[in-house]
C-alpha cells in the first residue's frame, strides 16, 4: 500500500483516503493489495494453462475494481494484459479527469466477463458532480505467466473511451452551443439522437465563432483535431452561443421516426433549390455518421448518373428505344435483370422506370467504340453531379467516389456497384440536381461562418436535366415503376429511382431509395433490407411527407 494511505471498512466498502481525497470500492475478496497467490500458481509451479476458471474471474475482477477505485494505477496496471498502456490510463482517470471519490460496484460474472457500475464523484476548483456509469471488463489468462488478467481496453475504464482518447475535466475547450433549426428551434442529441455526433461537431468546430462562454466540463479528449471530444458531464454551465444550422426539425423528427424501425439505416434529406441539409438521421445512432460519412455501393440509384451520362454521350434520350434482355455478358461476366425480366420495345424511360440493368449495361459498348467506357461515368459524376469534389458541410462527410474503372468493374459500376462509393447524404444530392437542374454542394451551416469553399460542378443541360426528371417520375408515377408503390401519396412534382446493392458475404442485398417532392429530396439506405422500394422506399416517402 502506498505510502500515506489510510484504509477504513465501512459497512463492506473500502473507503481509500490519500491526500485528504477519498476513494470507495467495494472489495469482496483479499483487499486492494490483491491475493494473487489465491488465484495464480504456487512459485516455481509451471504457468497455468487453459481458460479461466470462475473463481479466477470473480477474484481478479474484484482485485482490479478494488485498486482502481483507490486510485492505485500501478496496481490496477500489474492486474491486466497490457500494464504499459493500463497504467497511465487509470492514472489519468483520477488525476485528468479530477475524480475524488469512486465506488465501483461489480456484477455477477458471466463467463468470464464481469460487468460493474461506476459511481465516480468528479471535483474542481470547488465544484463537484457525480458520474454515473456501467461498463465491463473481461479476464484472460496470461499468455507467458499463466496468470489471470483483465484483458486491458480503454472501455473498461469507461464506455465511451477509445484507444486514442483521454479522460479530462477542466474549462471546456470551447463554449457550449446552442444549435437551432433554419427556423430558430432548438436541436438538442436528446430529442434527436441521430444529431448527437453533429452537434458535438458543430461546437468543436464552430463553439469559438459565436457568443458564448466556456463553462467547466468533464469530456473525452479525442486526440485529434479532425475528430469531436465527447462531452460527460457539466459541472458548471458557461453562456452557449447560438448556432443556426439549416436542419429543419420537423424533417429531422420524421427521419428520427422513419429510421428507428430498422437495426441498421440511415437517412439524409436536402432543399434542391439551395442545398441546405434538412434531416440526417441513423439507426442506431453512434458516433460514426453512416448518413454523412458512408461509403457504401448505391446499387441502381446510380443509374440516375448512368442516364445522364448515356444522354451526354448521344447513346439515348427518354424516347429512345433501348434493348432490356433477361441478362447480357458483359467484360465476362454475366449480368441479369430481376428475375430475369425482359421489356420488350422499351425506351429509356421504360428501362429506367422499372431499373432494367442490361439497358445501362450495353452503353458500354459503343462507349467502348469511343474509348471512354472506363471513365465517362466517373467523368459525368463529377462534371455534372459533383461526386469526388471536396464537400465542405461544416462537419465530416464522405464526396461520393466514382474511380476509373476496368474488366468486369465497368458493367458493375453502371449499376452503381463494383468501386463505386456513397453515402445516403451523396445519394439524395443525385436526386436534388436532377430536380434543380445544377448541383448546389448540401450544407449544414452557412458558408460566411468560416468561409470554407465549396464544391462546384456545372449545370445540367437543359434536355439531360428535363429528361432525367421525366425518368424520375415514371418511376414514381406509372403503374409499373419501381417506385410508385413508396412513393404513393406523396406531393407532386415527384420523382424517384430505386436500388438494391449486392454486398460480399451478406445474404440480403442492401435497400437503396431517392426521391424528392417538391423542393425536398432525400435518400435512404437500410443494411440487408431487400429491394430498394421495400425498406428505403418508406424511409424516404415519410421524409418527403414531413417536408
């Protein structure tokens, strides 16, 4: 035991007194100093082999709670795996994050993991807070003692904490923000989950450029400057500053609403006419923002691209009457269309309008005949669309990427597969610049506030962009477009295109959709949801309502 350390049980609980600041934890077994000799080998014994045994895990579980409550980091390090990095992570527990008190209360095992709440009481300059927590920790066997340790990650010590993160209490780093919608409502992680990450974002980027003050706060430093600190706990409000964002809440609870009946999709909706992002919503809601920072293949939601770029080359307009065959070799590799349909007499708009892959893949061949197959759709992408341009949002988001492409790479890519990469934020600005006739780069906060640049791409041509609004609506209007059936009752002028992305090792495609009504478009995608019109579908068609 260190020295000038006082130990007092009361009624079971250690309470670990060092320099006037007290520490509880619950020790159930031998004491903080711990009782090794209980749990490993007798010296001169050969090292324990084998899976741990459940008097080993309930023991070493206690042994480390029991240090770590007291503040006793290299204790607690020399009872895990990795005691170089353990040691100065508990140590700053205590000394970064300014925790005076802890009681960590453990759990019944389960195998050999150990689940236990943490009661930690949180002090500066006066002031102290409580945080609460649950968390769990996990015992292996040593791989050269033999000796049973708690398997060492950041998450032990709390949740939240990554590998690269710290634990710090002190003035926060910038002042609180108070974000509010393009009408003045305010958005709190609270009511919108999904915004979480974004709002904690928005204040690391933007806390410093509006009016307000710092306040005291326990957070986890990221340790880095590209990636947000988690705030924990307030221990004393400063002034937030008020931050407008363009999210328009009623949009915003829609997609909150439309993405939580699915395990896994996110959603992301933008005003055609400005770019202005209105909704971004994810379920589950986490830290990674799947809507914004996705990149995912976007299944036939890109033959929106793929369309364009056929009319930009002279292949075909909406009237054109293009083959549909069940399937089509194409590069050596056989392509096939739903269950093999076929149209037969169709034009581009048919083939569109009910998502005929063999259509968009035979342009390849009199692109071949130009020399260009492996480039145009990546070159129309960016041209017109602006996919791989840098987006400046305001916060991290993911360009879209549309790569040269080669072999059979090529036939996938026009039916937005192979390299192809997007994000539901990407996907639902296709579907604005075809209704807005020019891609206009979707933000989340005003381009003054920092007078970051954005990305640019020239207008659509007027035929290309009325003819891949006329596709758009077939698709969501005429008895047999894909997406009629999702897209039923929702307010004209509409348009959509549906999608399904093969994904390797998954059973179930991933449900793609975009839309837009009016002067809102959006798009959707929910992992393993089938057809594009079945999962997506729905998602979108009650954001466009909400709008």
């Amino acid at each position: 035991m260190r020295s000038g350390i006082k130990v007092t049980i009361v009624g079971g609980v250690f309470l670990v007194v060092a320099s006037g600041v007290g520490y509880g934890g619950y020790n159930l077994w031998t004491g903080i100093t711990g009782g090794e000799a209980s749990v490993g080998a007798e010296a001169g014994d050969a090292p324990k082999t084998g899976p741990v045994t459940e008097d080993e895990v309930t023991a070493t579980a206690k042994d480390f709670l029991a240090a770590w409550a007291a503040g006793e980091s290299d204790r607690a390090a020399q009872l895990t795996n990795d005691p170089v990095s353990a040691g100065p992570a508990v140590l700053a527990y205590r000394e970064g994050a300014k925790v005076s008190k802890a009681v960590i209360t453990p759990g019944a095992a389960v195998g050999p993991k150990v689940p236990f709440t943490v009661r930690a009481t949180v002090t500066y300059e006066g002031v102290s807070k409580d945080l609460s927590y649950s968390s769990e920790l996990t015992v292996v066997r040593g791989q050269t003692t033999g000796r049973p340790l708690v398997k060492w990650q950041p998450t032990v010590l709390h949740p939240r904490l990554t590998t690269a993160g710290t634990l710090r209490t002190g003035v926060a780093k910038t002042a609180e923000v108070k974000a509010v919608d393009h009408e003045g409502v305010e958005l709190t992680a609270e009511k919108y989950p999904s915004l979480g990450p974004v709002l904690a974002e928005l204040r690391k980027r933007y806390g410093s450029k509006v009016d307000g003050t710092a306040g005291v706060e326990t957070w986890i430093d990221s340790g880095s400057e590209a990636v947000a600190d988690t705030p924990l706990l307030v221990l004393r409000k400063g002034k937030p500053g008020t931050l407008r964002t363009t999210i328009d809440a009623d949009v915003q609870a829609a997609a909150e609403k439309a993405v939580k009946q699915f395990g896994s999709a996110s959603v992301a909706a933008i005003e055609p006419s400005t770019g202005a992002i209105r909704a971004v919503a994810n379920s589950p809601g986490k830290e990674f923002n799947t809507a914004l920072q996705g990149q995912q293949a976007p299944g036939s939601t890109m033959k929106i691209v793929t369309a364009a770029m056929m009319m930009q080359h002279g292949l075909a307009t909406p009237t054109t009457r293009v083959e549909c065959p069940p399937e089509v070799l194409s590069r050596g590799r056989t392509f096939q269309n739903l269950e093999k349909f076929s149209i037969s007499g169709g034009t581009l708009t048919d083939a569109f309008s009910r998502s005929c892959n063999t259509a968009f893949i035979k342009a390849i061949s009199k692109l071949s005949d130009k020399g260009v197959a492996d480039t145009a759709l990546g070159t129309t992408a960016r041209r017109w669309f602006g996919i791989g341009e840098e987006w400046n949002i305001g916060v991290q988001a993911s360009d879209g990427s549309v790569p040269e492409s080669a072999g059979s790479e090529t036939p996938a890519s026009y039916i937005g597969q192979g390299k192809i990469t997007m994000s539901a934020l990407n996907v639902a600005s296709l579907s604005a610049t075809a209704k807005n006739g020019r891609f206009l780069q979707p933000y989340l906060v005003a381009q003054d506030l920092d007078d970051r640049e954005f990305a640019t791409a020239e207008p659509l041509p007027a035929d290309v962009a009325t003819g891949l609004r006329r596709m758009m609506k077939a698709a969501a209007t005429t008895a047999q477009g894909t997406a009629t059936n999702a897209m039923s009752g929702v307010p004209s002028p509409k348009g959509a295109k549906t999608g399904s992305a093969e994904v390797d090792g998954q059973g179930t495609s991933n449900s793609w959709f975009t839309g837009y009504s009016g002067d809102l478009a959006a798009a959707a995608v929910v992992q393993a949801g089938g057809h594009g019109a079945d999962a997506a579908g729905p998602v979108v068609a009650k954001v466009l309502k909400a709008g």
